[in-house]
C-alpha cells in the first residue's frame, strides 16, 4: 500500500507494517513512534514535517481540535 488513506494521510509500508507518512518522519528524526498516535500542529493531513507531529490520544486531538475550534 502507498499513497493517501480516505482523510488524506500519506500511507505507504514501512518495516513490513502499512504506517502513516507522518509517523514514519516522526520516528526516523526522533528514534521512536508517535505513540498511541502522531497528531499534527498544522490539521494538514499530508503534511510529513516531522516538527508539526506530536505524541497523543484520541482525548488529545479532540481536546486539540476543540481548542482550534
């Protein structure tokens, strides 16, 4: 698999596992995942700057998303 998913985020297989663009940036400039997920500073899907990615949950990009209303 490579290319976009259905919400515009860059998809491609990395280490035998299909992964999003934007964690595989994050791990390959900081050494470890995005866990439990890669969120974006910049709400730009594709977007593969790995200092827009930040660590956080479900309850953090909603928090995140509700904040930048």
């Amino acid at each position: 698999m490579r290319g976009k998913n259905d919400k515009g985020y860059g998809v491609f297989r990395f280490g035998g596992q299909n992964r999003s663009a934007h964690c595989v940036a994050y791990f390959l400039t900081y050494g470890e995942w995005p866990e439990p997920f890669g969120l974006h500073t910049c709400d730009n899907p594709p977007c593969c700057n790995p200092k827009h990615v930040f660590p956080g949950t479900h309850a953090d990009n909603a928090a995140d998303r509700e904040r930048k209303g």
